[in-house]
C-alpha cells in the first residue's frame, strides 16, 4: 500500500493476464474504484516481480491460463515462499475440482470468465477487508483464561485460539473454512441460504456465483466428517443453503 500526494493510502494491484483487452477492462475499473494497478501479460514476469518485492502489491488478480508460468503455478510457487498477497483466480474453468485446487494452492478467491467487471472489484475488496481482519486477529492480546468454545459431539472450535478438534485430533483449516464451520455451528440446527452464508464469510454486498460456497462446504465435509457423502452435521438443504446438526458421532 502506497501513500498518494494528498497523504492518503492506496492499494496496489497487480493484474496478471495475457489477453490485452481483459487487463486492460480489469485496471479500467480498478482504478475508477480508486487502486493503483500495475499489469503484466505473463506469469514469469508477474512471478518475478513479486518474488522481488513482496511488498509492492496489495492484490494480484491473476488469470489462470498464462504463457510460460501458468497462474496456478505462479500462485504455488509464492506461497511455498512465504508470500502471503492476496490473490484472486481468474479462470474459464468451472469445474469443481479445477476450483478445489485453486483455493487449495493458496489462492483466496476466484472468478470465472465472462465476469461482471463490478463484481470483481465487489469481491477484492471482500478480500482485502478479510485480510485486514485476518491480520488484526493476529496481533498478540492478553491470554483469556476462558477462550470462547463452540461444541457439538465430537467436533470443538476454540475460537480465540482458532483451532478445532475431531475426538481431540486437530484438524487444519483455511481461514475461510473456519468462519464456514463457525457461522454454521453458532446458528445450530437454522437453515443458512448461500447468500446468507457468502455475505457473512466472504463479505459479498452483491448478488454473485454461490458455487464458492459449496467448493468450500464439499471440502470442509471432507475434513470433518467420517463419510463427506452421508455427512451427519453438514447437511444441505436443496434449494436454500446448510445447516449444522448435532449428530451423535463423526
């Protein structure tokens, strides 16, 4: 983030896609919405300049097929470094696994082509404040001597300490998987839409693709429960949304 003349902050972006029209459509509006963008056609040079300043950008909006370094490897081989940017997918590929193992590689978020150029923009800022929020939650506070829980059978979220156990096994959850499980445990038993559910994880204010959702929800099952296909406390509800049920065992 940089500081313009008038003194106040500015985010930096970096937009990572081949195709000249589409770049330059995505920097239009993300500087009509006030960033700062810097654009780059190829997934080497996009990959190098990161890796060179960790710092300079705030956002990387990166598509997925790229010449040389395609985006996927791009974003595999920042966060084997350490490099914690956020970075939103741009792909044509909308199968759920392809999306699985983009979110599961590191990337934050994704978008599929066509796309709203508005909605883009919607959910970087979605992103960003999940950052923000993410790094002030890191911030060292004074141990509580009681952290708040959450339980149901088997399954315990501690949340101060961001943590959840299966029958005392820790279990490794994205940040986006822990506030899915979290909002689903804390409304035990009410039905939560998608909409509902992407307003409150991913802090979409827009009407946007609520596949997110179930990508998540598919791999959260996979994590939590002893079956993902008959799960007992992630449950769906066809045409609306999840709820979370007690069960009696995972």
């Amino acid at each position: 983030m940089t500081t313009n003349s008038g003194g106040a902050n500015v985010t930096e972006v970096l937009v990572i896609d081949d195709e000249t029209s589409i770049a330059t459509l995505v920097a239009y509006n993300f500087e009509r919405a006030g960033f700062s963008v810097s654009v780059s056609h190829d997934g080497d040079d996009a990959y190098q300049r990161v890796a060179a300043n960790p710092d300079a950008y705030d956002l990387l909006v990166l598509d997925w097929m790229l010449p040389g370094m395609d985006g996927l490897e791009v974003c595999k081989k920042l966060r084997q470094q350490g490099i914690k940017t956020p970075i939103i997918l741009l792909t044509a590929r909308d199968q759920e696994i392809d999306l699985v193992l983009g979110l599961e590689i590191g990337a934050d978020d994704y978008v599929t082509k066509p796309f709203s150029p508005r909605e883009l923009v919607a959910r970087a800022k979605a992103v960003l404040r999940r950052t923000d929020n993410a790094a002030e939650a890191d911030q060292p506070e004074q141990e509580s001597a009681n952290s708040e829980e959450l339980r149901a059978g088997l399954i315990r979220m501690d949340l101060e300490r961001h943590e959840v156990t299966v029958n005392q096994l820790q279990i490794d959850l994205t940040p986006r998987e822990f506030e899915l499980l979290r909002q689903l445990m804390e409304h035990k038993g009410r039905v939560l839409s998608r909409d509902q559910l992407l307003d409150r994880v991913w802090g979409y204010d827009i009407a946007t693709d609520t596949r997110i959702v179930d990508v998540h929800m598919s791999h959260l099952r996979e994590k939590l429960e002893r079956d993902p296909k008959n799960p007992i406390h992630l449950k769906t509800v066809r045409g609306i949304g999840y709820k979370f049920v007690e069960g009696t065992s995972t």
